[in-house]
C-alpha cells in the first residue's frame, strides 16, 4: 500500500508541474533570470549641459547662486569684459563651473574679417582670462555657431585653426531662443529647450547671460527641474563631453 501511495503522489506531482507550466503559471530558474536581466534594458543615462553665452553680465551673480541652490554646474562661454567683471569670471571658476571661450569683441565683422582677425581675437580672450583667473580656457564657441553664415572667411579654415591650438568646440542642439526674441516667458524658454532636448540623451543647452535677459535667469530653476523630473543629469563641458557640432 506505501509503494502505491508513493507512485501516486509522483504521478500527481508530475501531472500538476507538467500543466501549470502549460498554462503559464511555473516559471524555471532560467527562465525567471531572463525575464529579469535578458529581456529588460536599464533607461539609457541622459546628460545635459547647461551653457551661457555672451557673459558676464549683472545677471551672473544671480544664475551662479541658482546653480549652486540646485548643486548643478554649467558652462560660460564668456567674451571680454573691463575690469568691473573680473570678479565674476573669477566666481566662476571658483565655483566649479567650466570657463570657456566665446570671443573678446563679439564682433562678427572684426571676429571674422579673416583668419588674422579671429586668431587675433581668441588670443586677446585667453590672455584676459589667464590673467584673471589663472584658468587656460580649453573648450571655445564660435559667435553664432560653427554654422554660421555671416563669416567672410571659410569655417574650414577657422576650425583648422582652433584646432591647431589645441582648442575643443562646441556648439548645440537645443536653445531657448532668448537672443532672438526678448518677449518670451519664462515658461515659453524652458518649452522651447524642452522640446529638443527631450530628442537627445547627450543635450548641450544654448542660452544667454546678457543684462537684458533677466527672464532666462527667471526660467533657470523651472529649467533644472524639468531636465531632473526627464531623468537628465546635468553637468559642465569637460574632456568627457560628447562633442556636438554643427560642422
């Protein structure tokens, strides 16, 4: 009578493993692992740069503050400014934020004349900022863009040059347009960024810190949130950047 108990319960057994796993109920081993690291890809890791043309202004006291309330750190590509500014390139570095190139005149019709004329420019920039602060800016943004169509000289040829000197540059893939228009609301810059910069896992965001700018200072912190609440870390320009370029 054992041994027939014993031969039933197997059979039981081997009946009952036999259909749940028909029915989708039993799992193995293999199997659950797959369904928990074969089949499943971690979110992709999205980065976004903060980057501020055109400065210093009397704004950038105000937008280092935000940044530092919010533990982020950006990147200035400033121009030449007179002595009344240094303390503020010297904020930024002290700060942790990248210091980086624009030009000294932001002139486009002396910046790019000829090659004479905008090597001539960066020169007098790294100076200043060198004397300044200490810092050899590395990572430079032409005026209006590698892409620009306002410079009487060949890009090529000015890209060969920056390049020649060691220079990294950088242009980008969203913008809040806050140079083009200034009626824009804070709300209305923060969509215009948005609406790029959610195509992109590597994001370098365009904007201005100019006097009359005040509202892109307004929309930094709705900013900083959005780009967190999308999952972006948001970091400076460094050696580790993804170049993003025009041309």
């Amino acid at each position: 009578m054992l041994a027939v108990a014993i031969f039933l319960a197997i059979v039981f057994c081997c009946y009952y493993i036999i259909t749940q796993s028909r029915w989708g109920f039993y799992t193995s081993g293999a199997a659950k692992l797959q369904t928990m690291t074969g089949d499943v890809k971690p979110a992709a890791e999205k980065r976004a740069y903060l980057t501020f043309d055109d400065g210093p202004s009397h704004n950038t006291m105000e937008i280092l503050d935000i940044l530092d309330a919010n533990n982020v750190k950006a990147t200035f590509f400033v121009v030449g400014k007179d002595e009344s500014y240094y303390e503020c390139y010297r904020q930024i570095v002290k700060r942790g934020h990248t210091l980086g190139l624009h030009s000294y005149s932001h002139d486009y019709d002396r910046i790019y004349a000829g090659l004479h004329e905008f090597a001539e420019d960066i020169e007098e920039l790294q100076k200043l900022l060198y004397d300044v602060t200490g810092v050899e800016c590395v990572y430079y943004r032409f005026p209006g863009g590698s892409s620009n169509t306002v410079a009487r000289t060949d890009m090529g040829e000015l890209i060969s040059y920056v390049d020649s000197k060691g220079l990294i540059y950088f242009d980008w893939n969203a913008l809040n347009n806050d140079a083009v228009c200034g009626s824009y609301t804070p709300e209305q810059l923060v969509d215009n960024i948005m609406k790029d910069a959610v195509q992109h896992d590597d994001v370098v965001i365009l904007m201005h810190d100019l006097d009359s700018r005040h509202t892109t200072v307004e929309s930094l912190q709705l900013l900083i949130d959005e780009l967190r609440d999308k999952g972006y870390e948001l970091l400076p320009i460094d050696e580790s950047t993804p170049l993003v370029r025009h041309r």
